[in-house]
C-alpha cells in the first residue's frame, strides 16, 4: 500500500469516527441525514479477522423492501473493506434512526445498477464524480430484510 492508499484510508477512519461523536454527542439529532439521503450504520464481520466491523453510510434509497448503499470509496480505485467483509459474509445488520435489523446484503447486477444509478445520482451528484473519477466499477449494494 502507496502513501496516497494510507492517506485515502486515514481520511475515511477519521469521518466515520467524527460521524459516530456527532450522532452520540447530539444523541442522535445531528447526523442522521445527509442532504436527502439517510445514514446508516453497517454492522458485518471481518473476512479476515472473524471480529466485529461497523461503518457509518449513507443510503441514497431506502424504504420497507431495501436499503441501497454505494461501494464508492470516493472514487478510489480500491473496493472498501466494508464491501468485501459483506461479499464474503452477506447476512449484515443495519442500524437506521437507533434501530437495529438484521438484512442480507449483495452486488446490484448490471440491469438493477443501470436502473438505480439515476436514483443514486438524484440524491447525490458525487457518486457520479466518484465513478468517473476511478476504472473500477462502482458497487451498489442492495441489502433486504432477513
């Protein structure tokens, strides 16, 4: 791993770490949301390791049927470890406005990607920034109530 990849890695530990204080210290007023989308809380096991593992996300759809995250990475040309700790073990929680549930999490295909990539973007434009920005084809993860 370059500097650059340690830098990218440090960044995003470090926004999720203030993500988690804000949501804490507000007791849950503040971070909740960011623009329209809703933000989420990804519990899921290490691949590696076996232990424990949660990421804050955001989730630009969401409703009764599913909860629909990007693998974005910000445009990095490395998938998230969060992404693949899920493709290893699929059966996830989520936590939603303090609410913890159990869902099982897989890769959109290409024809569910093609149509909920518009949605994706409509709520926030950076996703479209971010593919651009990488070759690596962005995943969009669909995560169903178990």
């Amino acid at each position: 791993m370059d500097v650059r990849d340690s830098v990218t890695d440090l960044l995003a530990k470090g926004m999720n770490l203030t993500h988690r204080v804000m949501l804490a210290v507000s007791g849950g007023r503040l971070g909740r949301t960011f623009g329209s989308m809703k933000t989420v809380e990804l519990h899921a096991v290490g691949r590696k390791s076996g232990a424990p593992r949660s990421t804050m996300l955001t989730a630009p759809i969401h409703d009764e049927q599913r909860i629909v995250v990007i693998a974005s990475k910000g445009g990095d040309d490395r998938d998230p470890d969060w992404y693949r700790n899920l493709v290893a073990e699929p059966d996830v929680e989520l936590t939603v406005d303090g609410i913890r549930r159990p869902y099982r999490a897989r890769t959109a295909t290409p024809d569910e990607k093609s149509e909920l990539w518009p949605i994706v973007v409509a709520a926030y434009a950076g996703y479209a920034g971010y593919q651009r920005r990488t070759d690596r084809d962005i995943p969009v993860v669909i995560c169903e109530p178990r």
